[in-house]
C-alpha cells in the first residue's frame, strides 16, 4: 500500500515532527564516535530520529576523520 508522504508526520507513530539536537554515536569495532549537538527532526512521541542529507554528510566525514585517529572513544560536536 502506498501513502503519501507526510513530511510533518512521523511514519511510525503518527506523532508529530519537531526539530531539535540530538546525540549522534558509531561503533567503528575499535572505538565509538560521539558527535553531540546534531540537528535533527525528532518525533515527540516516539523519539525517533532522522537528520538531514546535508548533516549525514557532516556526520560520514567526522566518523571517517575519528576513523584516522583510532581513538577508543572521540566526543565531538557539530
Ligand atoms: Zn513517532
């Protein structure tokens, strides 16, 4: 069945979408990678998360960076 997309509505819940921070964080196997201060559109009934094309790409070159340094664990912000 297909829906159309609500983009104020979240898909699961049907709860409402607000924008807001979030915590962002990768396991790489040898370390974790922990970005704070994402932004991201939040579902304010479930908490479920979704970040933006523009931010992921932020997010894949701060874990690829974390990645070089081999870190056990790296705290960053965006
Ligand atoms: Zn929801």
């Amino acid at each position: 069945m297909r829906r159309p997309a609500f983009k104020s509505c979240c898909p699961i819940c049907g709860g409402r979408k607000v924008s807001g921070k979030t915590t962002f964080s990768v396991d790489l196997g040898f370390g974790v990678v922990i970005v704070r201060n994402v932004s991201a559109t939040i579902c304010d009934q479930c908490g479920e998360e979704w970040i933006s094309p523009d931010v992921a790409r932020k997010l894949e070159k701060l874990v690829e960076e974390a990645r070089q340094k081999k870190l056990q664990v790296e705290v960053m912000a965006l």
